[in-house]
C-alpha cells in the first residue's frame, strides 16, 4: 500500500514539473526577443529631421552666422520667393536694397533654418541693445548666453531690421548711396559696424550673385536687369539647369515645395491655392502626415 501512495505522489510531481516547463521556456523566449528589441534601439542610427538636417537631394551648404546651420541650393531659392515681396516692400519703404535685405536674411538666419530663426523669428541677428522693448532670447554669440530679440513672426524681424538701419546714426551714411548699389551697401554694412567678420561684405556680394538677388532692386526701381549667374533663376524664368560645375547649383523647381517647420498639408494648400485633397493626390499622400524636408508637388 505505501508503495503504491509513494509511485502515485511521485507521478503527480513528474507530471507538474512537465507542464510548467513551456510556460518558463517561453518566459525566457520573450525577455530575449525584448532584450534584441531593446538592443536595437539603443544601437540603430537616426538621423534627425529638422532645421539642421534639409534635404540632401542637391547641392549643400554651411552658413555660419550666429549659429551653424546646413543649407541646400532649394532652401535658399524658397527663402527667397517666400520674402522677396517683403524686402521690395522694405525697399521701397525705407531705401534699402531688397538684394541687401534677402542676402542679410540668407546669412544671418542660416536661410531660415538657424536657431535663431527658428526660436525667435529673428533673421537678422539683432541683438536687444537699451532701446529693445520686446521680447528677447539667449543665444551664445561674441559672449555667452547674449540678449537677442525675438518676434511673433518673420515680417515682423523684416521691419525691424529696416528700421534699425534708418534709426541708428551710424548707419546713415548707407542712404547716401545709390538705392540698387548693393557692393556699396555690403562694405558700408561692416563700415558701419553691423558685423565683425571682415569677409561679411564678400559673403552678401557672393549670395547676391549667386541667386541673382539684384533682379528684386531692379523691379522697384524700373532698371533693366541682366543676370549675373545665368545658371540661377530670374523673374522670367520657371525652370533652370545648373551646369557650370564652378556655381554647383541645382535645378530649382517651381513645381516643387520643400515642407519647412510649422507647415501643414491646410497651410500650404492655402499658400498654392489648392484644396487639401488634391494636394494629397498629386503627392500620393494616404494621410496628412508631412516631414520637414519633403519636397511637394504643388503644380
């Protein structure tokens, strides 16, 4: 009798012991497979997407001003569509060279893209000085963690950077040159003061140049406008080749957008006129979701 209890009991144990060894082998199975999940994350690359990282598909860049930024040949062509009416408007306002004004944009703001630009709207590294009232960020520059101001929103920086030069004396002798004379204004700009750097005048002359940024003084004031870079877009061209290896340019394509910070499928769809819907058929769009970066068919 007792040997038939003890080879019952031991039975009993035999048969629990194998029916909870899947359950630990599958335990174990999960905390490796969540173990190689972990790891990959920890260890697969990502590469950021935002005002550092344009598109890498033509020509890049880096502009350094009051921070380092990377560019693309698009991003500077789609800065300038986007403040060209606002520095003609300045220009026939306060007397400032719209080339001028579009070229200090490019290079202070990093084309849209540096942190100032980006934190505070401010494309024209103006910093705070006693007279400033508005708001203001900190932003290491010549010294550390120095006051600069900061806008609601780009036009706003527009204006304020024409009338810091009409309202500061020591720029004053820049109005007693002619309107559309932009060699004269980029060496009187570092004459005056508004930069250290004493390659600044080259560097607006360079953009100017480049990006046949004098066509917008000579649509104010009337002048004909012959082409500097005949590899860059002018007012009567849609669509351009960049060829000559020396410029190393891209195409720029008005049929395309590149998606900058803050955009939406609604907002762009307004900006090109277009409804949204068609706006995602034409790019083959499934939902609203857009990256910085993107380059969509608008036409």
């Amino acid at each position: 009798m007792i040997k038939k209890i003890v080879l019952l009991f031991t039975i009993l144990v035999l048969a629990s012991c194998s029916s909870s060894k899947p359950k630990i082998a599958t335990t174990k199975k999960a905390a490796a497979v969540q173990t190689r999940t972990a790891a990959a994350r920890k260890t697969t690359p990502v590469k950021p997407i935002g005002k550092n990282y344009p598109s890498t598909n033509n020509t890049t860049e880096v502009i350094q001003s009051t921070s380092k930024t990377v560019v693309t040949s698009d991003l500077i062509n789609n800065y300038v569509l986007q403040y060209k009416e606002i520095a003609m408007g300045n220009m026939k306002t306060y007397g400032i060279p719209a080339s001028i004004i579009l070229a200090q944009g490019i290079l202070e703001s990093g084309a849209g893209r540096g942190d100032l630009a980006v934190d505070a709207n401010n494309h024209f590294g103006i910093k705070c000085h006693n007279d400033w009232l508005g708001e203001s960020v900190r932003h290491d520059d010549d010294s550390a963690q120095e006051c600069f101001r900061k806008y609601p929103q780009a036009s706003e920086s527009y204006r304020d950077h024409a009338l810091f030069l009409v309202g500061k004396k020591r720029y004053a002798t820049l109005f007693t040159y002619e309107k559309d004379d932009y060699k004269a204004w980029a060496k009187g700009l570092r004459a005056a003061g508004y930069a250290t750097d004493p390659k600044y005048p080259d560097k607006l002359i360079s953009y100017i140049e480049r990006y046949n940024l004098h066509q917008y003084d000579c649509q104010v004031t009337g002048r004909n406008y012959v082409p500097i870079n005949t590899y860059a877009p002018t007012k009567s061209s849609s669509s351009v080749a960049y060829s000559d290896p020396k410029i190393n340019m891209t195409p720029y394509d008005p049929n395309l957008y590149e998606v900058q910070k803050g955009d939406t499928l609604y907002s762009i769809s307004k900006k090109f006129n277009l409804l949204v819907e068609d706006l995602k058929r034409k790019n083959n769009l499934t939902d609203n979701a857009i990256s910085i970066g993107q380059r969509l068919k608008v036409k």
